[in-house]
C-alpha cells in the first residue's frame, strides 16, 4: 500500500518512494511533476495573491515562480533531473460565478502554469485546466499516473472559504522579512 | 560604464525575474544556467559581481564559487547565494566555499538590490 499524502493550497510535496499524493482543488491549480527516468514525483498546490506578470514580475509573479522553483529544487535533490521532467496539471476552475472567468483566479494561475512551464522548458503531457467543477486529484509519484475525480460546486461551497482564508495567510507571507547573512559583516540584517 | 552583475540559476524564469530586477536598477547583467556556463562566459566577459543558485546541474552553486575565487582575477569579487535552502549547514559551505553573503528565496527587489549596492566593489 501507497502512503498517502494530503496537501493544501500553497504547500508541495516531492518523493522518491511510492506515495499518493492528493488534493482538493477550486480556482487553484496543482502541477504534478515527473521524472520517468528516476521515478521522482512532485506537486504542488498553486494559490496566487492576484493577477500575475510575467514580464514585470510583481508580487504574484514572484510568488508563483518561487512555488515551481522550490519544486523542482525538491525533485533536483532527490535525484531527480531537471531536463527529463514532464508536468501535469489540473484545476484552475472558475468557482465564482460573479466576475468573467476572464478576471477569475481559476484562470490567472492556470495561464501562469503553462507560461512557466513553456519558458522552462518543461512539457505539459496532460492537463484538465479551468471549466467550473471542483476537482480532487491523486497522484502516484512512482508512475506519474493522475486520477481525476470532478464534483459539482455547490457540494464544495466551503471550498471557496478555505481558499480566501489561505490567501490571507499567503498574503502575509510574501510580506515575510527575507533570510539574508553577509559573511563578514555581523550587523548587515539589522541595518536595513 | 555600467557594473556588469553575472546571474546564475538553472530556471529561466528566476534569472529573467533577477535580471529584471537588476537592469530596472542600472546594472547590466548577463545569465547563466548553470555553473558550467558561468564558467564559460567568464571566460570573454569581465563582471563586477556575481548572483547564484545552489542546486544547479552540472555544476552546482559551491563548486563555481570554488572555481571563480581560485581565479586571480576573481580572487575578491562579490559572490551572493540566492536559494530556496535556508539551513546554517548549507550557509557554512557557501561561506567555506568563498560566497560573500546569502539570500533565502523569495527574494524582495529593493533587499536584493540593497545587497547588491552594499556589497559590489
């Protein structure tokens, strides 16, 4: 038997040894990776705090580009190799009904996912990205298969909470003092 | 003449973010992907500091520290580790290995660029 690993928005998960990895998702988007070669698995749980920009790099940019890269540094230590990665990715739904989907979370990170993917270089074998309905996934980090099950908004509502209560606590974060150390210098993270 | 800062990361997507941070400041940078090609490139190009990642294929963070302070020429410049680790074990290896300071990822542009200003020859 697998062992079985839940994670929530903003958290990610990478193994060497055989586990399933699931999540529940509503406007987020988990990115599955895979290396076939070293049977490596990793996902993560991609919530942003608002609309990013690939070309100015604001906080969600940031954000999210950080939540891949720390990924695939996971998978890199544990063996895995960066070129022989592939992804999947799922979610991305338009869970509020309001606005356009155009301006909905659901699709702003699902358009992040496949810019960050093109510009690394990392292909997109499969993906079941954006429409309306909540989805929970499992991953198998052994063979890099995903199963897919679909439930209908209004079964999930508080799906839509938990997500607002995440952001909140993500929008904080990004505000977090930064880790910084200059050698020869024991005053520099006082002084700024 | 603008100062020439070198960024070495093995994703696309954190060097154009450095990069981007970086010109938006008036310095020059030029990118690597890994240490190898930093190598490389330093072989044509004079920089006046340099910004890497650790994990990296092929040649990872700690090596091409190694490698460019065994340079003479390179002997005191400016090297700052930019990575997603954070443990002080990690740290006391870059240091050993000659990097001048450290900053855990995320990074925010004006602590980067504060660094950087502080640091640079």
């Amino acid at each position: 038997m697998k062992e079985k690993i839940i994670i929530n928005a903003g958290e990610y998960y990478a193994s060497k040894d055989p586990v399933i990895i699931n999540t529940l998702l509503g406007s987020c988007v988990a990115v599955c990776l895979y290396d076939p070669i070293s049977r490596i698995g990793g996902m993560n749980h991609i919530l942003l705090p608002g609309a990013p920009d690939m070309t100015k790099f604001n906080d969600p940019a940031r954000y999210g580009i950080n939540a891949m890269d720390i990924l695939i540094t996971t998978m890199m230590k544990l063996g895995g190799r960066r070129d022989k990665i592939i992804a999947k990715a799922f979610g991305g739904a338009h869970i509020i009904p309001a606005i356009s989907w155009k301006y909905g979370v659901g699709h702003q990170i699902a358009d992040f996912v496949r810019a960050f993917l093109k510009k690394e270089k990392i292909q997109l074998v499969s993906s079941d990205l954006e429409g309306f309905d909540i989805r929970k996934i499992f991953f198998h980090t052994d063979t890099g298969d995903v199963y897919l099950k679909r439930m209908k908004p209004m079964k999930t509502s508080h799906i839509i909470f938990e997500e607002k209560k995440r952001l909140k606590e993500i929008e904080r974060e990004i505000h977090e003092v930064t880790d910084i150390v200059l050698f020869n210098d024991v005053d520099a993270d006082k002084d700024k | 003449m603008l100062e020439t800062i070198m960024v070495v990361d093995d994703s696309s997507s954190v060097r154009q973010m450095i990069t981007f941070t970086l010109e938006g400041a008036g310095y020059h940078a030029v990118e690597a992907k890994d240490g190898q090609e930093g190598l490389e490139k330093l072989e044509s190009l004079t920089v006046d500091m340099i910004i890497t990642d650790l994990n990296m294929p092929n040649m990872d963070g700690n090596a091409f520290i190694k490698a460019v302070k065994a340079m003479p020429e390179y002997k005191y410049l400016p090297i700052i580790v930019l990575t997603t680790e954070s443990d002080a074990s990690k740290k006391q290896a870059a240091k050993e290995a000659g990097a001048t300071g450290w900053i855990t990822k995320p990074f925010k542009p004006d602590q980067l660029l504060g660094i950087v200003k502080k640091v640079m020859l």
